[in-house]
C-alpha cells in the first residue's frame, strides 16, 4: 500500500522559489506538524537526496513546526530539491513531497571587496558621451536628457533590476531579460530626472544591482560630473520622480 505524501517542507528565506547568497549561508527549512506526530518520532531532512539534518522530537514539540538547519557545505549554485521523512516506532518511513529551489549565490558584479564596504569595484563606472565626461553636462543637454551605458557584468542574469543614482535622485530601470543578459544596457536619462536632482558641480553618477533572488551587487564606482546651472532644483511639493520597486530597490537605504 502506497502511503499519501506528507506535507513539503518550506525555506522560510527563499525569495521566490530562489535562495541567495545570504539566505545560504544559514538556510532554515520548517517541517509542518503531521498526522500521528509523537514523541520520539525521527525526522530526516534530505538535500538533494543527501542526508543533511534530523531532529527527535520531545512532547513539547508535538503539534508545532520543526525547524531545521541546512549546513552551509551542502547549498551549492544550481537547482536543488528537498524533502524530508518521518521515522516512528513500528511504522514504515514516511516520505514528503518534494520543495524544488534554486540556489544563486553569485552576486551581480562578483563578489564585492571585504574594503569596499558600499562599493563594488568590479563593475564598471557608468559610460558616458566623452564631451559630457570632459565638460559636463550644459544646458540643451539638461533640456533634452543624456544617453549614458552600463556595460555588461559578471554573472549578469534574466531578471536583474538595476537602479541608477544621479545625484540623490534614482531611476529604476527596466528588468533584463533573457536577450540581453551578456550586453550592455543603454540608458536615456530625462531631462525631468535631470532637474530634478539640481546643478552641481561634482554630481555623482552610479549604479547597482538586484538579482532575483535577493543579492545584491552595491554600487559601482562613481562618475563625477559637472551639471550647468540652467538645471534648477525640483521645487518644494512637487512630487519625486523615483517610485521603490514593490519589494524595494537594490541599495535602497543607501
């Protein structure tokens, strides 16, 4: 007789069905209470179909969710399945079902310096007109917006949400897709972004990543411009051009 499957586990940190590199390195899974569930009961967690964690459980557990450690060593880049069973006195082991995740542990950019804590030195500053990186940005461009490009980075993937910062002014760009992972991405910077941020002579131009599972890349190196007068500030009251992402933007408290 073929017994039902028991109730899949959960990652309570899985962003999606994706596991980042943060989440890796003290990844949980919770085991739902099952029908039957008594002192003494055995249960095994498999990742991967590789033993990884179990747990006895005690009367004061009975009832309630068991929660569960992955070692760091088993959650590696790439799909992955888990599943657990239950092992109890003069019964055959019980099986789960299985929760299928992807495992991203590679942040945009490559792993960022221990020395850099904001920076990320192996993306690239944003690429600009060599007239506006010699001489600033004048009028009739803040008028009419700048092209600027954001060339291509390691482990650049389907899904990425970058946001560019123009000064304290920031612009969520669109998310990559799966045609244009491997080139760079060409930006139009608008006029209205342009005043919104001011004149400056030192505006600093950047940029950074969101994976869809959560990593993040932390900015690039800044490029420093000169914006001409003509760009006044956004007046008091009106409205930001920014709007966060649903789930907030990379970098967003920075």
């Amino acid at each position: 007789m073929t017994h039902p499957l028991l109730t899949a586990p959960t990652l309570p940190q899985a962003v999606g069905n994706g596991i980042n590199a943060l989440a890796a390195a003290h990844l949980q899974v919770d085991i739902p209470p099952y029908p039957g569930m008594d002192e003494g009961d055995l249960i095994e967690l498999f990742w991967n179909n590789c033993f990884a964690a179990s747990r006895r459980i005690t009367t004061g557990k009975i009832g309630e969710f068991t929660h569960l450690r992955v070692p760091e060593s088993f959650v590696l880049e790439g799909p992955t399945q888990v599943h657990y069973q239950v092992m109890q006195v003069g019964h055959t082991p019980a099986r789960s079902a299985v929760t299928r995740v992807r495992v991203k542990t590679r942040c945009p950019g490559g792993q960022p310096s221990p020395l850099c804590c904001d920076e990320n030195q192996n993306l690239a500053p944003v690429g600009l007109p060599d007239t506006i990186r010699r001489y600033g940005v004048n009028a009739s461009q803040v008028r009419r917006g700048i092209p600027l490009t954001i060339e291509p980075y390691l482990h650049m993937t389907t899904g990425d949400a970058i946001t560019l910062r123009w000064g304290d002014v920031r612009l969520d760009l669109p998310k990559i897709r799966a045609r244009e992972v491997g080139m760079a991405v060409q930006v139009w910077v608008p006029s209205t972004l342009i005043i919104e941020a001011g004149d400056d002579c030192r505006l600093e131009v950047t940029y950074c990543i969101l994976d869809r599972v959560g990593n993040n890349s932390r900015w690039a190196p800044a490029r420093t411009l000169r914006i001409a007068s003509e760009a006044e500030s956004r007046p008091a009251g009106t409205a930001l051009i920014y709007q966060p992402r649903p789930t907030g933007s990379p970098c967003e408290p920075g």
